[in-house]
C-alpha cells in the first residue's frame, strides 16, 4: 500500500462534523483515501463490514462529503470520528505514524480481514472521490456498489452483518422488501382511488430520482409517481430539493402540481424527504419532519390500542422542532417527547431507549426505530392463531409497517412509502393531515461570524452559555414577541452560525431571528 497516493495539501484543516467530512470537493481527495484506510481499520476492529458514503448531500453540486457507516447502519461511533479527524489532518509525512497511532490505541489485528462498502451519490466529483476511498480501501473485500442513496448504503451494510435477517444486501433486495410491505399495507385502502395514488416527486436532480426510476416497477401501480427534478436537465439541490423548499418555505422549480395534489422533495443522497401542496388560492402549504412524525405517530399509536399491546412509543426532536407540534404531541397525543442536539446520531441514540422511537429532524430526516422486544410482541400476536380478528389486523398492520421502514438510518423513499400506506389506510387527504395543527410562522437564517466556535450550548442547543452575555440577549429579545422561542447555533456543515426564531406572526417570527443576528456579531 502506497501512502503517498492522494497527497494532501499541507496545512489543510477538516472536521469530522455533523454528517462526517464536508466541504469544496477540490480539498477531498485524500480525505477520502484516508477514510478508505480508516473503514479498512473500523472493519478489522469490529470484524464486521463498514460503509463508507461518498455525498454532501443538500450542499451545493460543487461540494462533495464523506461519512463511515458502523456495522448495524449507523453512524461511526464518536472515538472513530476523533480517528478521522486526526487521520484527514495529518501532514503527509505524519499519515503513518497517524496510522500505527489508531492500531495501537484499538489493538487492532492487522491479519484481521476487511470489508468496506462504498457507496456514492450523483455529483461529478463523486466518481473520481469514491475511486481515491476504494484506492485506501486495501482489504481485498472492499466492495463498490457505485450509485446508491445513503440510506441504501446503510441499509445494505446491516444486511450484510445480519447475515441477511434484515434483508439481502442488494438494491434489488432493498426494492423487494419496502415495496412488498408497501402493497401489503395498501391492500388495507381498498376504497382509495387512482387519483388519490398520485404523488409528485421532486428529486433534487439527484440520486433520488434515479432510485425512484428503478423501484417503480416494484410498486405494481399501487402508487402513481409523477418525477420532476430527475437529474436531465437541472443542478443538484438548484432552486430544488428537500432543504431548499424547507428553509425557503416555497414550492420547488421544475415542479408541476395542481391545487390540493400532494408533491414531496429528497435532498441530493435521499435520507431527507418533505411534503407539500398549493391550496385554492395558491398558498403553498409544507409538511415537515414534524408533521411526518406526527402522521407517523399517530396511525402507530392507534394501530398500538387497536392490538392492545402496551408498547411505550416516544418521539425524538431537536431544538428546531416547531413548537406547535411538541404541543400537540405532549398536549394532545400524550407520547413521550425527547429533544436532542442536532445530527441524526443523537436522535437515533435517544430513540433507541423506547419500544418504538419515532425520530424527526424538521428538516425531514427521520426514521422510527423498534425495539427487540417490540417487534417479538408484534410477531407473536400476528401469528398467533388465537387472537380476535381487530387485534390480529393491527399486528399484521404492524409487521408491514416494521418492513417498509428503513430502521438505520432516515430513507425519504421509505419514508414517502409509509406516508403514502398511511394516508392511504387512513383514507387522508393531505390537507386533513396539515390541519392536525397549525405550524407556528417561524425563520432560519445563516449568519457569517469570523469564529463559529466562539458559540458554545447547552441543553439541547436551546440556550447558549458563551460568549457572555449573548442568552440573556436573545431572553430579552425573545420577551418582546408573543408566543415566541429563538435559538443559535454553530452548523456542523457549514462555516455559518444558524439562528432560528418563531412567533405568533410571520412578521414578529422574521424580526425576532433578524435581531438575534445582529446580537450574534
Ligand atoms: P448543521 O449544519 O449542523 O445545522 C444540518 C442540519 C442537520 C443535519 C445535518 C446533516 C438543520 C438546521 N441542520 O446540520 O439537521 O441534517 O445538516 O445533514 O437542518
Ligand atoms: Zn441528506
């Protein structure tokens, strides 16, 4: 193995961040062929297999990122995202002394075999960058899968370190399994017309849409997708995509969708996925993450009573969270609600202490997780042949619903899937669903500071402890609105500190955040 293949530049500094290394794809190269060395090590380590996804998922086609995947599909544990950072920013004449430093720390047995899988999304420097990965992948097991959405790498990986009990580790068996649990589900809708299996797709002219192509024949006209955005013509995450129509709060370019149908929006890798119409007069209407948590929730929540199995269901939010959804679901569907800091893992982790943890990031990333114990009780009232003819419905229910979710990580494709079984069992339209609360107006901005770091936080993010002075700041700017919540925080992704504020009205909602910048200066 040849160490000095993909060079780095000396004096470039990275941070292992929110959703691994990302940033310019001109200063990854040898970011990747570390990671590829690194998977290599995390394999052996844990004798199991490693992912390895090449994508900067909603950040512009001109960037490019890198995460490790852990053997069950999740997110690299934080002492591995310590290796890599050490290992991305070691000069060249230090990678292998940086290299022995990981071996010896984890005791790792270098006769141990690898295998790495690498997956990559759609954007130009993807090619070339997942090549430098497998050139650092050495393990004769490296495995490349090429294009694949970031949930189907994850998802292939815990295939492949079950021994297939989660499914088989192909895209094809990936298709099979969500798309059988699907039709399983909607042969519960019998009344639901063609016109209600309609569904817009923006796929951010990204991976998204080319995985969407290959999974429609799976769906057997159960569900009728209409794909705008699908990588022929227009830019990567451009004026499209799941962040794009989340933080602009308006319709996707290169959509077609008539009044009340619904349209939803990947983001560039596909584990982000928003909904959305445009009423009578126009008004567009979107359904975030946690409005999909609260659909999702909700119709487990009921099919839980109608089995009569006591199960404990929570949901898992960050700071970011609208306010009027926490109240509605404490309030009104009395389930347990859990904040976390930002980044999937945290909600993953937290979600993982219940029965069933429903997880959302408003931004539309999210999944639900069910226990080992949960899923036996479940099988168990589904077979057996005793149980009374509503109980045994919602269990087989149930079951489907474990099999169309992609419990490693957020999946817009399976997400868009239980959505659709959901309003379809439920006969919903999607302005019935909007209309389970009312969103409070609220703004995101991006403020550019010379020192992101300076920002420190604490309980969830929701309150910062330095620099001095800046809460009791954002406390009394908060005091002058009604009804209203403000926050700041450093970006894990992106040199930018986000602000985030809410209020009664749009226009106190869009004051309050553009007064809390100024007090972050
Ligand atoms: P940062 O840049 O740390 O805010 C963003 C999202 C996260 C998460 C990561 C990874 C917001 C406010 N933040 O993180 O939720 O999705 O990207 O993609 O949406
Ligand atoms: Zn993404």
């Amino acid at each position: 193995l040849d160490l000095c293949l993909h060079p780095k530049p000396a004096g470039l500094v990275l941070q292992y961040g929110t959703a691994g290394f990302r940033t310019n794809a001109k200063q990854l190269d040898h970011v990747m062929f570390r990671m590829g060395l690194l998977a290599t090590l995390r394999s052996k380590k844990t004798e199991a297999t490693i992912g390895v996804m090449v994508t900067a998922s909603h950040n512009p086609e001109e960037d490019n990122g890198v995460k490790l995947v852990d053997p069950m599909g999740e997110m690299v544990t934080p002492t591995w995202e310590g290796y890599a950072t050490q290992l991305a920013n070691a000069e060249q004449e230090d990678l292998l002394a940086a290299l022995k430093d990981v071996i010896e720390k984890e005791a790792i047995n270098m006769s141990q075999e690898a295998n790495v899988f690498v997956g990559k999304d759609t954007r130009s420097s993807s090619a070339s960058l997942s090549q430098a990965v497998l050139d650092g992948v050495s393990a004769l097991g490296g495995h490349n899968y090429g294009l694949v959405t970031t949930p189907q790498l994850h998802y292939m990986v815990c295939c492949q370190n079950t021994q297939g009990k989660y499914g088989e580790a192909t895209v094809e068996g990936y298709y099979k399994k969500l798309c059988q649990a699907f039709i399983q589900l909607t042969n519960n809708a019998s009344n639901c017309t063609d016109d209600q299996k309609h569904l817009s797709v923006d796929g951010a002219n990204g991976i998204g849409a080319l995985k969407v192509r290959e999974m429609e024949s799976h769906l057997k006209k159960e569900l009728h997708i209409s794909l705008f955005n699908d990588g022929s013509k227009g830019k990567l995450n451009h004026q499209c995509g799941a962040d794009f129509v989340k933080v602009q709060q308006n319709a996707p370019t290169g959509i077609k969708i008539n009044p009340g149908e619904r349209g939803c929006s990947f983001d560039g890798d596909a584990d982000r996925i928003v909904y959305y119409y445009i009423d009578s007069e126009g008004q567009f209407h979107l359904l975030d993450g946690d409005k999909i948590a609260t659909l999702i929730s909700t119709f487990l929540k009921e099919l839980l009573t109608q089995a009569a199995l006591d199960l404990k269901i929570a949901v898992v939010q960050t700071a970011y969270a609208n306010g009027s959804s926490t109240h509605y679901l404490e309030d009104t569907m009395k389930v347990i609600v859990r904040c976390t800091k930002t980044g999937v893992k945290h909600l993953h982790h937290a979600a993982q202490e219940f029965d069933i943890g429903v997880y959302f990031e408003a931004n539309g990333h999210g999944t639900v997780l069910f226990s080992k114990a949960a899923e036996e009780k479940i099988q168990q009232l589904a077979e057996n042949p005793g149980a009374d003819d509503e109980r045994k419905r919602a269990a087989l229910l149930l079951q489907n619903t474990v099999n169309v979710i992609n419990q490693t990580v957020g999946d817009a494709i399976s997400d868009m899937l239980l959505i659709e079984a959901i309003l379809a069992i439920k006969g919903m339209t999607i302005q019935q669903w909007d209309a389970i609360y009312s969103d409070l107006p609220n703004r995101q901005l991006k403020v550019k500071v010379s020192d992101r770091r300076v920002i420190d936080t604490t309980d969830a993010e929701r309150r910062a402890v330095s620099p001095a002075g800046l809460q009791e700041a954002i406390d009394s700017l908060v005091k002058k609105y009604r009804q209203a919540r403000s926050f700041v925080r450093p970006s894990g992704t992106e040199d930018v500190v986000r602000v985030y504020a809410e209020a009664e009205t749009q226009e106190s909602a869009d004051d309050l955040a553009h007064e809390v910048s100024l007090a972050v200066y």
